[in-house]
C-alpha cells in the first residue's frame, strides 16, 4: 500500500493545528505518515504540538528558525518518505476522501512524475473564528496554457476565475522535489513560481481530480492581507518570471498596471525602480485617468507625485468637502 507523506506546516497557528492535523488522521485512506513543522513559532504551537503527538503517536515534529513558508515545506519534503506528498498549511484542512480519491485518479501515471488538483472551498471567518461565509472553487479540467496564465495573473481579483492550484488541494509524486523546491526568496507567490516550473516541464504529468478536497480558512492574519508583503513578493515573482520565462511576461500586463498603480500612491520609490524594467507601455496611473507611455513620463509623473496633496490625484483619498471642492474647480476651468 503506498505511503502518503502529509506535511502540515505552522508558523503561530497554535489555535488551528488540531483540526487540520485530524483531517489528516480522518483519511478514508490509511497508509499515510503526518509531519508537522514548526517554522519557529513564538506562540504556544509547541506545547499544543507535543500534546497532539502523546495523543497520536504516529505524528512526527520538527521545530526549525522561521524561514518562512517556502523553507518549512523544504524542510518537510527532506523528512518525508512516502511516494506522494502534500503540504497543508495549520489554519487549514481537507476532505476526508482526499487521498484516496487522488490516488485513484494517480494509478494511470504509475511509472511518471505527476501531481493532481482539485476543487476547494475558501472559508471566512470572523475575529472569533466563526464561519461567516464559505465560496466554493470549482476549478475544473484545464489545459497547460490556461494553468500558467491564470498563474501569471496576480492579485486574483484581476481574474475572472479561481486560483487554480491551491497546494492544500493537490498531491504530488514525491520525486518531483528531487529536482524542484519552493523559491525561499518569495515569502509569498512561491507556489505559482514551483508551478510554473513544473507545467514547462514536459516529462511532469497532471490530472484533475473532480472533487471539494480542501478548504483554506481567510482570516486576518493571511499573508495575502499584508499589503507591503505582498507588493515585494509580486516585483520578485515578476522579476523570475522575466528572468526564466521572457515570453511569459506580457501575460502580466494587467497586474503590472495595478502594481505599478499603487506604487506610484504609496510613494514607494525603490519599488517604482525595480516595477519600471519590467513593465510594457503603455500604462495608466492616477486612477487609470493618465497614460503614460515611456519611462521618462513614468519618472516625471511620479517626481509630480511626490509633491500634490493626494486628494488631487485619487478620489478615494477624499473626504466629502475636498471633493465638492475639487468637483468646484473642475467645472469652472473645465479641467
């Protein structure tokens, strides 16, 4: 019976491990090894982590200094033993059929190197951890081109479809990470680079797995809420793309926009640098009200920038008097 390596990854989600680590045990298939690692937590994961193994004594622990959640899972692939492996990060969890499911759906690529994915359910909760709202992800059977567009466009509410390769939601053949590793430098947009690397690569298979496998719980303290975090991880990612994948890049036109939309807001000088090399004209700033065609522009723009007061550039930044205000002097010089 094949052994299946389940790697619950935790960095202070104390409060969350036990339900994902059930899910875990749960399986409708049996032959399964469960490693936690701690990346380093400060709250009390520790002490809930030894009372889960005294409790389930086929549970393996490893505490590491945080590196953050690409060096965790890198970390649980080099402990694990099974022929697959999934990643599950702590504040999540999965169907109870998960496993044997995927692994029906695994059998005809036996002899391959090979991964699945499936549907999920993206469950909101409140400050108490009370479910407020649950919307379903239904992915269905894409094509390799489709998969590395959708990865390419980021944030998601660009898309008009769901992020299609959640890692709580996939399972892979384990030999894959003999060639592969989730990029360290990204403290996020890490699975999409891993994916996009494995989609190139045409002796890596995958398969669909019709099924609601997974559910990734959205609370306050998602990384895809930190919003300077997630601007440094969408420059690198882009900048990795370009570097390995130049024919790609075009396909972050839009997202490169937006980026660059609220760099120039927020005034984030470095940032702007780095966005500038990347980006293909033309683009639109200020509220998408300027178009700006060169790197010349984009500089003297930004240099203006720098010196209005926001409320005449963005009208989210304005209360009700500065907007009557500006609604004023628009109609008188007709500006």
């Amino acid at each position: 019976m094949t052994l299946v390596s389940i790697v619950i990854t935790s960095y202070n989600k104390a409060p969350y491990l036990e339900q994902a680590l059930r899910s875990v045990l749960e399986q409708t298939y049996s032959n399964i090894e469960c490693i936690i690692i701690d990346d380093g937590s400060t709250d009390n994961t520790e002490q809930i982590a030894q009372k889960l193994i005294i409790k389930y004594p086929q549970i393996k622990y490893f505490i590491k200094p945080n590196g953050g959640i690409s060096s965790a899972r890198n970390f649980g692939n080099s402990k694990a033993t099974g022929e697959y492996i999934q990643f599950l990060d702590a504040d999540d969890w999965i169907h109870k059929d998960k496993i044997k499911n995927q692994l029906e759906y695994l059998q005809q690529f036996a002899d391959k190197e090979v991964f699945t994915y499936s549907d999920y359910q993206r469950v909101y909760v409140d400050n108490d951890n009370q479910i407020i709202k649950s919307v379903s992800h239904q992915i269905g059977n894409l094509s390799k081109e489709e998969l590395i567009n959708r990865l390419l466009i980021c944030p998601d509410f660009l898309a008009d479809s769901s992020f299609p390769l959640l890692q709580q939601s996939m399972l892979f053949k384990k030999a894959i990470f003999d060639k592969y590793q989730f990029n360290e430098n990204l403290k996020a947009c890490e699975d999409r680079e891993l994916m996009i690397d494995l989609l190139i690569n045409d002796n890596i298979s995958y398969v669909y797995t019709p099924m609601m496998v997974a559910y990734y719980r959205k609370h306050a303290s998602n990384l895809t809420d930190n919003g300077l975090l997630m601007r440094e991880s969408y420059i690198r990612y882009f900048e990795i793309v370009k570097q390995k994948h130049q024919d790609s890049i075009s396909l972050n036109a839009e997202s490169l926009n937006l980026l660059v939309e609220k760099i120039v807001e927020l005034k984030e000088t470095d940032s702007l640098a780095r966005v500038s090399k990347l980006i293909q004209y033309p683009i639109y700033i200020f509220d998408k009200k300027v178009k700006v065609t060169n790197n010349w522009m984009l500089k003297t723009f930004y240099n203006l920038r720098l010196i209005l007061p926001d409320l005449i550039l963005y009208k989210h930044r304005r209360g009700p008097r500065s907007q009557k205000v500006i609604t004023w002097f628009s109609k008188v010089f007709k500006f």
